[in-house]
C-alpha cells in the first residue's frame, strides 16, 4: 500500500514539474547562459548579436535579452540590423527591454533602416512625427498688445 502511494506522489510530482522544465523562463535563462558564454569568449557584444542572429536564434528574444544583461540598446539594434535581422522583431525586442521608441528610431536610422517602415512599426507619437497634412490654414499672430505702437525709444527715458 505505501509503495503505491509513493509511487502515485512520484508521478504526480513529475507530471506537476515537467511544466516547469519547458516554460519560457527556462527557455529565456538558456538563452541567457548562451549569450553570456559568448560575450565571455568574443567580449564583443556586435559580435555575438550577429552571430547568434545568424545562427538562427529568435531575433526579437536575442536583442530582449542583450538589452536586459545590460549591454547599450543602441549598439544591440544596429548589430542586429547589420545582421540582416528582421527589423520589427529587433523594434519589438528592444521595446519589450524598456528602450524607448526615439532610442530604438536613431539607432536604426544611424545604420540605414527603412524610416518608412521605422514609421510604420513605431506609429506617430513613437520616435516618428508625419509630415503636417497639406491645406492646413497657418495661424497669423501680431504683437502683443495689439497694434505695433512705434515712436522712438530713448536711453535716456529709462
């Protein structure tokens, strides 16, 4: 009778931990380790972005995580751009690692990004204003108070 009980909690614990093995946050710290392994052996981080972006590694996760090891968002865009990595997926993951949305549009200019399609992932008010619509009537202001008043102006009147 307790070899079934054993036997029981022993199944229900695996059943209950196997969840636990194959969950993002495994997946991530593995990611992590395999970032961290090749920063130590290259101690470039362009390097290692473009690499592991070329090996085929999920680009929106390997920028992410870069980003969150505390390596320069700047200088992780513009290698994974360079690394022909897809540009929303280096947006996305950038943003997701708290860059803000101007950082990740300079960046991605300064190395030759599309700023068509840097508008379209970043939207207006994100890093990207578009153009005034034409036909807007411009705003005509006088002085203030009213009209221009002249006359002369003499030091010794001060």
């Amino acid at each position: 009778m307790n070899g079934k009980i054993i036997v029981s909690l022993l199944i229900v614990v695996v059943l209950i931990s196997l969840p636990l093995i194959v969950s993002p946050v495994f997946a991530e710290e593995t990611l992590r380790n395999i970032l961290a392994k090749e920063y130590s052996a290259q101690k470039d981080i362009c390097a290692v972005v473009k690499k592991t972006i070329k090996e085929g590694l999920d680009t929106k996760e390997v920028t992410k995580t870069c980003i969150q090891m505390g390596h320069d968002a700047c200088i992780v865009v513009k290698c994974g751009i360079e690394a022909n990595g897809n540009l929303e997926q280096i947006i996305i993951g950038a943003l997701e690692a708290g860059t803000t949305p101007d950082v990740c549009s300079r960046c991605a200019l300064e190395v030759g990004a599309d700023p068509q399609q840097l508008a379209g992932l970043l939207g207006p008010g994100l890093g990207y204003t578009p153009a005034t619509a034409p036909g807007l009537a411009s705003v005509e202001m006088g002085p203030p108070g009213g009209g221009s008043g002249g006359g002369k102006i003499s030091p010794s009147s001060f």
